[in-house]
C-alpha cells in the first residue's frame, strides 16, 4: 500500500442504532445482480466466437482453454472484470484515520471497533516484529467520541486493543459517553457499583489491563471544571478550543440529538475531513419550538465546518416521505420519526451542494432499509453526483478513503 500523504481514513461500521446482518433475500438479491453481469460477460465472450450462421466456431475445452475443471473455470472466471456487490455495512459507527505522522485516532465505537481494534493490534505488532523505529506515540490510540447511545459504546468491552498492558487508550468525548464506558467497565474510575457489575457483561476494568485516560470536551464558558476534579476524568477540555493530535487537528462542535451529542471536524496539510454522526435536522410544525430552534442552530454550526470540506460523513438514516410518517421502513405502515434524532437524506444532499463538500458519505444506516433499496438510493445518488459535479454515495463498510 502506498504511503500515507495526510489521512488515511478507513470506514469500519456504518450501520445506524444496531448491528445487522445480511438476510437471506438481501444475500439473493446482490447474488442475482452479479450473476447477472458475470453471465453477461460470458455470453458477450461467446458471440464473439460466433459464425455467421449463429453457431460456435469451438468446443468448449477450447472456449474456455482447457478440460472443464475448477482451475480451468477459474482461469477463465479471472478474464471478466467483475464489480462487487456493494455492502452498506452491518456494524455500527467506527471510523479509523491513520495519520501520516503515524498516529491512531478513532472515531466512535460501535460494534466496527471489534474489527478496527484487531487491525490495529494487527498493525502494532508488525511494527513491532518488522524493528522499524517505532514512534513515541506508539501503542497510544486516541480515541474520540460522539455521544452516549449503545451503537457508539458497544464495541468496547470485547476491543483487542484494551487487553495488553503496553497499551495507552485515550478517550475525548462529553461527559455522557465517558460515563456510558466507566459505568459499566469502570476503565476509567476503577469502579463499578456493585448492582451494575456483570449484568451488561462480563467484563470490567479488573480484565481489561491497559491503560484508560479519559479526557471529558465540555463548554466551559457553561459548565467551567470544577477545580477538585473528579475520578472519572483525567483532563478536561475546553469545547471552543481544538485538540492536537501530532501533526493532526481536531475541532469538536455540538450537533442536535436526544442525547449530547458531538461532530468533528480533522484537518491535516490542507485537508478535511467532518465527521457528523447522529444529528437531526428538525422538521416540525412549530418552528418556534426550542428544539426546533436549537436543531436549526447546530445545522449552522456544521455547515460552517462543513464549508469546501474534501469529505463529510454524515447521518442520513430517513427520507422525508418516512421521517414525516407518510411511509415505513421496510413496511407500509408510517411512524413519525420526529426527535429521534437523524436527518433526511433530501437535506443532507442540499447541505452538501449548499457547502460545496467535495465527497459526502452518507451514513448511519437505518436496520430495517434492506439492501435493495440502499441499492436503489446509491444510484440515485451517483445520478445527482454527475448533476452536480460532487460526489455523494451512501457510506459503506471497508471503504479507505486516502486525503
Ligand atoms: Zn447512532
Ligand atoms: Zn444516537
């Protein structure tokens, strides 16, 4: 792989509120589709050795190069370039950047940071192994969270990462996401009321031997530290101010969602990258409702962030037609989604054109969308990429993006 020129950002889970796994007719339906253009090639490959009067011009053994067995069929196979079905993921939020000056910095861990945290063990040890000069920052992870809901903490207590000593896990998130963690692993206090102790899992920090260090993001023109501190944080930091890490920025902002909720904004050499999970842009009647008025307010801050970024991620779980409770996911039968705390696909589009973000994610997909239609909406997007000179595609798993 080549060298990293600023970020390298990797997509390990991008799944909205919980984990999924392909269903049996989401598995035949991308089957369908590549069988289809695989068959597609093959007969296109056959018409060319076809004669004038409609018949093969060879036996099969010539057509496909040798006896009819597996290697053959695979040599074979290996001519046709074929497209893979694209998998809009199954774990939640967990992205990965890899900085150019060699640091780990993860965002949010849903169940995508049991994956992400085995490659970067994986990583670690190699460097390792391989007696490359390993930086001072090595076997620290920097680790940045958005809020307290299960889908961005569950990933945690079964992580490789948290399980050798030598390891050095920082963690810069609000009070509540520190709190979801230490409540009930205790990773950072080193205690776990007795009530809660092995009932979510278990595991605690007694079984969890590297180190924790919690650094708690808070408004402190609101809220200022009190100068005691306390046994949950190991440092506080200012929400106004950005955080450094190596030669890599970091502006935390306030998004609008049911619980407090952060995005970030990462910037090195020039490049930048918006990291917005879990944000709604509210849409009811009343537009002098506070929570109205507070939505509006944190959609500004992020469009300021967002203005000419090279790429956003950001939620997308509804469509208007489904957050207005005119129709269902995955049914018929319509709920309003109102205050669950995710915006529209329609708005996040006209954010992006409205910013002029180069590439947008979209992201935090919801459970019930089968594949199908996630299919049916990427395509839509690529349609409005080529009507808008951006690009936009919903956010898959495994995907490497290099800034
Ligand atoms: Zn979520
Ligand atoms: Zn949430």
């Amino acid at each position: 792989m080549k060298d990293i020129e600023n970020l390298r950002i990797h997509f390990y889970g991008v799944q909205g509120s919980g984990s999924i796994y392909p269903s049996l007719q989401d598995r035949q339906a991308y089957q369908k589709v590549t069988d289809c253009e695989l068959l597609n090639q093959v007969f296109t490959n056959l018409q060319q050795q076809t004669g004038p009067e409609g018949r093969l011009n060879a036996t099969i053994e010539e057509l496909i190069g040798g006896p009819l067995n597996r290697k053959t069929l695979e040599a074979y196979r290996a001519q046709f370039d074929m497209p893979t079905a694209r998998i809009y993921g199954g774990w939640t939020t967990c992205i990965r950047i890899e900085t150019a000056d060699g640091f780990d910095i993860v965002l949010d861990c849903g169940s995508g940071f049991r994956v992400c945290a085995k490659d970067i063990v994986k990583k670690w040890r190699y460097l390792e192994g391989d007696g490359q000069n390993i930086a001072n920052n090595h076997r620290h992870l920097y680790i940045f969270g958005s809020h307290s809901h299960y889908d961005h903490t569950e990933g945690f207590d079964q992580a490789a990462v948290c399980f050798d000593p030598c390891n050095h896990i920082h963690v810069y998130a609000n009070r509540q996401y520190l709190q979801a963690l230490d409540q009930i692993l205790g990773i950072f206090s080193h205690q776990v009321d007795f009530r809660l102790k092995g009932v979510q899992t278990p595991l605690s920090y007694e079984l969890m031997p590297a180190h924790f260090y919690a650094y708690e993001i808070r408004d402190f023109q609101v809220d200022p530290p009190s100068p005691a501190g306390d046994k949950l944080v190991h440092q506080y930091h200012d929400l106004s101010q950005h955080i450094q890490i190596g030669e890599t920025t970091l502006y935390p902002f306030e998004v609008f969602h049911p619980s407090p909720c952060l995005a970030y904004r990462i910037e090195r050499g020039g490049k930048v990258f918006i990291f917005c999970t879990d944000h709604e842009l509210r849409r009811g009647l009343e537009p002098d409702h506070p929570l109205q008025i507070a939505s509006l307010e944190a959609e500004e801050r992020l469009c300021q962030q967002s203005v000419n970024a090279d790429v956003l991620y950001r939620d997308g779980q509804f469509l208007r037609i489904e957050y207005d409770g005119d129709l269902g996911i995955g049914s018929p039968y319509g709920i309003s989604r109102l205050d669950w705390g995710h915006s529209c696909i329609e708005d996040v589009l006209d954010m992006a054109v409205r910013c002029q973000v180069k590439h947008t994610f979209i992201g935090h997909h919801d459970p019930n969308r089968d594949w199908l239609e996630r299919n049916w909406w990427d395509e839509t997007l690529q349609r409005k990429s080529e009507q808008t000179g951006l690009n936009f595609e919903l956010a898959q798993a495994e995907t490497v993006i290099d800034l």
